[in-house]
C-alpha cells in the first residue's frame, strides 16, 4: 500500500479532473482524458512501489484485475480474426478500445494500492465534484449566469444542452449526454443512501448523520430526475429497493430482530417515492416516467430493440468465428445505444461472457460482506450497473466506469482492511486463549 501525500493528492485529482472537465483534443492521437495524465503519474508510483520496494499486490482485488486485462485480450483476438477475414477497415477503433480496457485496469490497479486510511480524502473531492455537477444542472434549469452557453463553449458539445422552455428539457451538466450524468450520479447516491442502514464510516473517519444523509439523498434524487434518463431512475429504484430488501431481510426476517425499525424504513422509502412522483409533477418531468411509451413503436427502446437486431443479423451472416468473438470495433459501425448490443456486436458471445464474468467477479466480493457499509454500497451499484445497461451504456462508457473502478477498488482496500483487522483479532484471540490453557 502506497501512503504518501503525493499519492493521494493524485487520486484526489483523478476525480477532480475526471468529473469536472472536458476531453482534450490532439491532432494525431484525437482526445484524451485530462485525468489520463495523472493516471501516468500513479502507475509509476506503482511501478516505483512493485519493483524498488517489494510491494505485495492486494489479493482480494485480483480477480477483477484480470478479468479487465480479459478485455485487453478480447480486443486484440476480435481484432485479429477480422483482420484475418479481411473485414477490419478502420484501425482507430480499436486502437481507443485496446486502450480504453488497457485504463480500466491500471485505474483499478493504482487505487487498489491506495492505504485505506487515506481513502477519505479523494472520496470527499469525487462527492464534493458530483454536489457541483448537480448545481451547474439547476442553474441550466433555471438558466442563471448563461450556464448553457457557458458549457457550449467550454465543453464544446452542443449537441446535449437541451432548451429549458421544452417539458423534455434534460440536463446534462458537465457531462453534456444526460444519460451519462445520471449513470454517474447513481455512484454518489448509492453511497449515501446505503449509510441509512449500516451504521459506522463509509471510509475511514467519514460518517454522515442522518440529516446530512437525507439532504444529499433529496439532492442526488432530484440530479437524476432532471436528466429525464428512465434507464437511470430506474436503476436508482434498483438500489433502493435493493438495499431495502437486504436489510428487511437481514434484520427482520433472518435475524427476526428490529421489525419496528424495519417498518419504519419501509414507510419512509414509501414517502421518498412520493417524493419523486410529486417533484415530477411539479416540474413537468414527463419524460422521466413514460416508462410505457418507450416501449412503443418509433420510441426509444423499440428503436434500440430495431438496431440490436440489425447488429445481431450482420454477427449471424458473417464467419462463425465472428459469433463467439464479434466483429471487432476496427469493422463498419453499427449503432446499438446500449451495452449488450455493442458487447454482441463487437465482441461477440465473448464479450457477454467476459462482462459476466466480470460482475461475478466483483459480486463475489462485494456481496459477501453485506453488512458493511463497502459491501452493501458496491452490490447495490454492480446490480444497478447490469440494469442500466439495457438502456444505455456503463461499462464501455470513458467517462464514468473509471470513476467507478476507482471506487470500487477503494471499496474493496476497505473490506480487506477489515479483514485483516478481524482475523488479526482472531489470531490473538486464539494465541491469548493458548497462552491461559498452558498456564493453567
């Protein structure tokens, strides 16, 4: 574990830069990540800690590892056999994929050598980030201080700053797209929302009373519902109900201890959806539940169901090959708009079993310690994650999964830590236990 101030000063600002500012543009390579830079910077460090001074690789981190460096692999032999078949007609593409999944592991790797104890201070710069990120979305919503004209130029994107006189308007802060805003405020909200039914830090010395907690909720909620992404709203009643249902069950059911509070709980989720449904109304938030309509036909979903379909058709007339490892993304693109379609269509059968995989990996870690706060918060966000890519995208979005390895990784130091702590208590436990029966 890497502890210096150098060191978090850098995974503070991995977030920072992460969150708040725009690709940079170059004119061979195309657009980097601002962060992209510091995360050079901490790879050496890693580097530094691996071979100069015999660090140990954090072990309960390593399955999820390998399977991103799965990715990295996958890329290259889809590539390949396509090149191979002479279907291959852009290197670009894959070139960004190699390196896109070539990040996700070195992100994962240099926060996982991040000390536990000085995790606090980058999740406070991520959580204090994603407040602004929903500040600037208010004041587009009410258009104070030119904000959409102020993120046209700096972001350069005009594509996703909607007009706030439509009832779709959607605001997109930062992140332009807003369904890519409000797959990142599901992050901030899961954290919050998980502190109201496991007692203790979410990292070390950072607790949040309950007040706090219900403020944060109310203003992480309201982020989501002003993106009007159904696919991210629903994944928020996900994590809801999802750690609603664990602790009912623990507490209630399992321990048959707590019904009292257990009820209470219920009746205030059941008040916070009301919530929601008024907080809709009231600002004419149509979109964010036309669950229904989507559904119908020239509507969004049907419209993805239309392009899966098309994707699956050129996967099935193509080599069998190019079933089990896809088309490669160096072939003719194919729009999907959500993530199993583009896994399907550039990666193949392989490419749903890797993100499976995947998930089992991270499931593995997070769900069998479901009564910390670490635990509970990195299922809740895996299950919300595997919902929200039937209607987007997560896992191959640049922006926001590196910010969730980060996270989850400083989760998983987290759990280890704790581990380690109880079974060096067990340990002495079982040592003072021997040392009394020799004396006796």
């Amino acid at each position: 574990m890497i502890e210096s101030k150098l060191y978090t000063f850098l995974c503070s600002a991995f977030f920072a830069l992460s969150i708040l500012l725009p690709d940079i543009s170059y004119p061979i390579i195309g657009n980097l990540r601002p962060e992209d830079f510091v995360l050079i910077l901490l790879g050496l460090c890693v580097l530094d800690n691996i071979l100069l001074k015999n660090g140990q690789f954090p072990k309960l981190g390593w399955p999820v590892f390998v399977m991103l460096l799965m990715f990295v692999w996958l890329v290259t032999v889809s590539s390949g056999i396509n090149f191979l078949l002479g279907n291959v007609d852009n290197f670009g593409p894959i070139i960004k994929e190699f390196i896109r999944f070539l990040k996700y592991a070195v992100v994962f790797v240099v926060f996982l050598w991040l000390k536990p104890e000085k995790a606090n201070t980058p999740f406070l710069v991520f959580l204090f980030a994603a407040l602004a990120t929903v500040g600037i979305q208010f004041m587009q919503k009410y258009q104070l201080f030119d904000m959409n004209n102020w993120l046209i130029n700096f972001y350069n994107n005009k594509l996703f700053i909607y007009s706030t006189q439509s009832s779709d308007w959607r605001g997109g802060s930062v992140f332009s797209n807003p369904n890519v805003f409000g797959n990142f405020l599901l992050l901030p909200f899961a954290f919050i929302f998980s502190t109201f039914f496991v007692s203790g830090e979410i990292f070390y010395h950072i607790k949040f009373k309950k007040l706090t907690s219900l403020i944060l909720i109310i203003f992480f909620s309201l982020g989501i519902l002003f993106t009007q992404s159904r696919t991210s709203i629903m994944a928020m009643f996900i994590i809801i109900f999802f750690v609603t249902l664990i602790y009912v069950f623990k507490e209630a059911v399992y321990h048959n201890r707590n019904r009292g509070k257990s009820t209470k709980y219920i009746s205030y989720i059941i008040l916070f959806l009301f919530f929601i449904i008024l907080v809709s109304r009231y600002f004419n938030l149509e979109r964010a539940f036309a669950f229904i309509s989507a559904v119908e036909t020239d509507r969004s979903l049907s419209i993805k169901l239309e392009m899966a379909k098309y994707a699956i058709g050129i996967v099935l007339d193509s080599n069998p090959f190019c079933l089990i490892f896809g088309m490669s993304p160096g072939v003719k693109y194919i729009q999907t708009d959500f993530e199993y379609g583009y896994l399907l269509y550039w990666y193949g059968l392989s490419g749903i079993l890797f993100y499976g995989l995947l998930v089992y990996s991270q499931l593995q870690i997070f769900s069998k310690r479901l009564g910390t706060q670490s635990g509970l918060t990195g299922t809740s966000i895996v299950f919300a994650f595997v919902f929200f890519g039937i209607g987007a995208t997560a896992f191959i979005n640049n922006r926001v999964y590196p910010i969730t390895l980060a996270l989850f990784a400083m989760m998983i130091n987290d759990l280890s830590s704790s581990l380690n702590i109880k079974n060096a208590s067990e340990a002495d436990f079982s040592s003072t236990s021997a040392d009394v029966n020799k004396s006796n």
